[in-house]
C-alpha cells in the first residue's frame, strides 16, 4: 500500500534416458564388414552376402543339370553408440548416454523358384522373422516368398547386436532355380529432447522462468545406406510433469484473477509439452506414446506379441537442473505514530534514510560459485499482496435517525488479499518507474501505509471516536530470465518476505487523538509460489461501508 498521503503383455513398454547421439552403422567393425554373414551357393561355388538395392543379402541363380542354389547363414548388424559432443569443443559429451532398451525395425525377404526343364524340383524359405510362406505356381515356374515386417523390444548399451538366419533354398534335376534373401533393419531410439536448456560442459541447465519445450520422437539410427521408411509412426503422446520443479503454463498479472495457471490436461495429451520451472532441482520429463504399427507388421514385447493398435512406448528425457539464484533480503518497520503533516492518520513511519518511510527493504541477487554457470542476468521486480483490515466508528448527532450507521469497515471485505496498488509494485528506489530492475545490484523498496482518522461529510456525525488497522503483507521478489533461443520467458517467485502493522487510535481526555500499534518484518524465505489476487487496491485509498 502507498499513501502520499504399463507395460503388461498387451504393451509394448520401454525406459529410455535423453539421447542427443545416435546410434550408428559403420561400414566395419572390429575389422569385419558391418553387416556380416551369409552366404550364397550355387553349382558354381560360394559368395558372401553385401549390399544391392538398399538391402543386405544374395541372389543366387543358375541354369544346370542338376540346378541348386541356397541362401543362407547367420547375418549380424552391429550398431554403435556415437555420443554429440560439448557444444564448441570436440569433446564427447559423457553425459549423453545410451538408451537401455531400443525398437527394432527388421525387414527381410526370403524366395525360392523353380523351373524343371525335365524332372522335378524343390524349395523352400525361411524369412526368419515368423512370416508364412506363401507359395505361387505359373505355368511350370514354382515359387514361394515369406517377406514380412517385426518391430521387438532389444537391449540398449554403448553396442546393439542384433542377428537372424533366414534361408531359401531350390533345386531341380535339369532346370532354372534361384534363391534369394534380402534384410534390413533399423534402430529407432523412442527419445524425449528438451529445447531451451543450456549445456554447461555436458550438464543441462535451464533458468527457472525459462521456457522448455519437450519432445517426443522416434530416431533412426544412421548408416551409410539409404534407409526406407516402412510406416512406423507416433499416434499419440501422454506427457507426465517434473512435479519437483514445479512447472506451470504461464502467469500473467494483468488478468484479473487466475493469473497463474498450471498445465492442463490439454497440455499432458498435446504434441510437446511445454512448460516454465518455478522450483530449482534436477529433473526428467516422461512421456508416454501410442505407437501405430504398418499394416501386417508383427510386434514382439517381451518376447510376446501383442496387438498392433494397443503398444506404448515409454520415455523420459536426459536429466537437467532447473536453477535459481540465492536472493537476500533485509528491512525494518517504522513504529506507528500519528501524522502530524496535513494528512490526518496515522502509520508505521521512521525509516529510510530522512525517516519519512514507514517500511523499507533491500533486496539483492548473489550469483552462482561456479564459473561454468548462469551469469547474472535478467530483470526482477516487487509484488506486494496484502491482507487489509481498517475500520472507523463514530458517535452520532442529536436527532440521527435510527439505524443511522456508527461503524465503517472497507466495502470490499477485510481479510481478503489485495494486490497493492498494481503490478510490479512501483516503489523501487533509484530504478525506472516502470517497477522493473536489472538484478546486477542492490535495489530497495518502500511502503507508507496509512489509515485516517475520519470519514468526511458524513451526515448525523458528532465525532469520530476511533479507528483501527490491521495489515499483513507479503513482498514478493519477482524474477524474469533471459531469453533461450528466442524461446518465451515467464516471471517466477524467488524470494518473499512478510511484515505487518497495526494500530489503534482512540480519543483522550482532553478529546485529541492517542495511537498505539507496532510494525514487524516477521520473516523472509525463499519461495516457488506465486502470488495471486481478486482485487487490487487503488493508490487512492479505500471505499467504506456503514453498518
């Protein structure tokens, strides 16, 4: 106030950590091709497997008598773990960790024909991935294919192996045959990324006040070959929030009420979650996933299949800290006296520099021990709240007529809370009057609260014989951070400090006025919470209603 005057066996379930890397199909490995295995075999010798039209494999074809081609052979794939580096350095971040469990994408394709010229012939194939073998004939040329799409549940770590061994396999005592097997396969890492944090030699880090927009996506690893989407996507998202930070949506004191507000369940279902830390603390943001399997695709978790409609993925980022600057706070309230100016009242008064102040505080921001941290930085400002309670009773006039009321309290209600005259609250010593300050210094504010002692121009009044006040306050310090990639910023609470006066004038002997009260910074702390009101008190003071 101022005066002048789960995953069960129907989900496909995983815990994975915030990975800025990927996982990566090098050309070798341990000095052996990358992938390995395989071979193919006709009457005219052996071949291994390689790479032809974006798959792994062979196809082996030949004209004889007698005719026999097989594919077959264990083919392994070994993914490695390949961390990002530190921005601006080229050292990797050890931070950036594998995930412990990854989806599998594996394609293959395992066929078979024949076509005897005389006699007969065979074949077979095993697609490895559980797919039946459909069998076709055209004129004499027999053939089969078992081909087909499986997503699984595979172990995460600094490698992934993964293996199968399909085969096909024909032949005919004088004829055509060939056998073929093609296979692919793909690591998709389910990955929760934050934007708007900062990376400190590896530790993430984001300001309290600072937006953090968190994704949800499906990475593929990466390979020197062309990689073919085969139609795994995300169907839904159901996030789950850092509760120890204390994340909001927004707050904005011009609003009349409701000026903070908290996530929504609109938000936990949207596309990416995206939030302000009011708390400090480490946190992950976890998120659920439906995913939407291609059509005829199998899908193993745990070993088991489930239904294609029903799998979920589960994901949480990289672990970060919300941060928060220590901010001290020192004051002191005046002792109540009555106005002798041309204000009639009375009020806490005393401090300040000339003592005309009827309450003052100092804040200031400390900035953080580490040099691999946040600088100060930023803008912060006051929000008083107050709880006000005043009254004024009067002795009537001869000839008042009855019911005439005698006593006055605020038309409003006592005890409700007040935001102070507005936001931030404009009395900052030596900083612009917009109430806003940098925080790279020392700043002050000050209060002179004051009651009156009368009402004027009332009808059917003797005397006013006395007045009363009791106020409560809570100052918050108030900080917005800056920027991170152009992303929004929010104001959060940081510290808040409480005090209070009251006071009590009443009539003396000789008819003048006497005034007894006390003034008390009681405590200050730290705090997350904001401050919110139903009313704001105008600098003009109060209206007041008779009873």
């Amino acid at each position: 106030m101022r005066c002048s005057l789960s995953l069960s066996l129907s989900l496909l379930a995983l815990s994975a950590l915030s990975h800025a890397g990927q996982y990566v199909l090098n050309a070798t490995h341990d000095g052996v091709t990358n992938p390995s295995g395989g071979v193919g075999t006709t009457n005219n010798g052996s071949v291994g497997y390689g790479w032809s039209s974006g798959s792994y494999g062979s196809t082996q074809t030949i004209d004889a008598q007698p005719a026999a081609a097989t594919c077959s052979g264990e083919i392994k794939w070994v993914f490695v773990w390949q961390r990002d580096m530190i921005p601006g350095t080229n050292t990797p971040d050890l931070g950036d960790n594998p995930p412990p469990s990854v989806v599998v994408e594996e394609f293959c394709e395992a066929k078979y024909a024949w076509s005897p010229f005389e006699g007969s012939g065979s074949g077979s194939c095993d697609n490895g991935l559980g797919f039946a073998v459909v069998e076709t004939q055209e004129f004499n040329v027999r053939r089969g294919i078992a081909s087909g799409v499986r997503y699984r549940l595979q172990g995460g770590g600094e490698t992934v192996e993964i293996s199968l061994s399909p085969s096909a396999q024909a032949s005919a005592d004088f004829g055509s045959v060939s056998a073929s097997v093609k296979y692919t396969c793909t690591i998709y890492i389910p990955e929760v990324s934050l934007e708007g944090l900062t990376n400190f030699s590896g530790a993430l880090k984001v300001l309290a006040g600072q937006e953090v927009i968190s994704s949800f996506v499906l990475k593929p690893s990466f390979s020197q070959y062309p990689m073919v989407d085969r139609g795994l996507r995300v169907k839904s998202k159901r996030w789950f929030e850092p509760d120890v930070v204390k994340p909001f949506k927004d707050f904005v004191p011009a609003r009349a009420t409701n000026q903070y507000q908290a996530l929504t369940r609109a938000d936990h279902l949207a596309d990416q979650l995206k939030f302000f830390t009011a708390a400090k603390g480490t946190f992950e943001v976890p998120c659920m996933a439906t995913l939407e399997f291609p059509e005829g695709a199998r899908v193993i978790g745990d070993g088991i299949p489930v239904t294609p409609d029903l799998p979920l993925v589960f994901a949480k980022s990289r672990q970060a800290e919300s941060k928060k600057f220590d901010v001290e706070t020192t004051g002191r309230v005046g002792n109540v006296v009555l106005y002798t100016n041309q204000v009639e009242g009375f009020g806490p008064l005393g401090v300040g520099d000339a003592g005309n102040l009827g309450s003052r505080w100092a804040t200031k921001f400390k900035p953080f021990d580490s040099l691999t941290d946040f600088a100060l930085d930023g803008i912060a400002s006051f929000a008083q709240i107050a709880n006000f309670s005043r009254s004024l009773q009067r002795s009537l006039a001869a000839g008042a007529p009855s019911g005439t009321p005698t006593n006055f309290s605020l038309a409003a209600g006592n005890g409700k809370s007040w935001l102070d005259v507005q936001y931030p609250y404009p009395f900052s010593e030596g900083v612009s009057t917009s109430g806003f300050f940098p925080i790279i210094e020392e700043v002050k504010g000050s209060d002179n609260p004051l009651h009156i002692l009368s009402l004027n121009n009332l009808q059917w009044t003797n005397r006013w014989e006395t007045s009363e006040a009791r106020d409560s306050f809570e100052t918050y310090t108030m900080y917005r951070p800056p920027s991170k990639d152009g992303l929004r910023t929010m104001l959060v609470p940081y510290s808040i400090h409480n005090w209070y006066w009251s006071g009590e004038a009443s009539r003396n002997a000789t008819g003048g006025w006497q005034v007894k009260g006390e003034g008390k910074m009681s405590s200050v702390e730290q705090t997350d919470n904001h401050p919110t009101w139903v009313r704001v008190m105008p600098y003009g003071g109060f209206n007041f209603s008779g009873f």
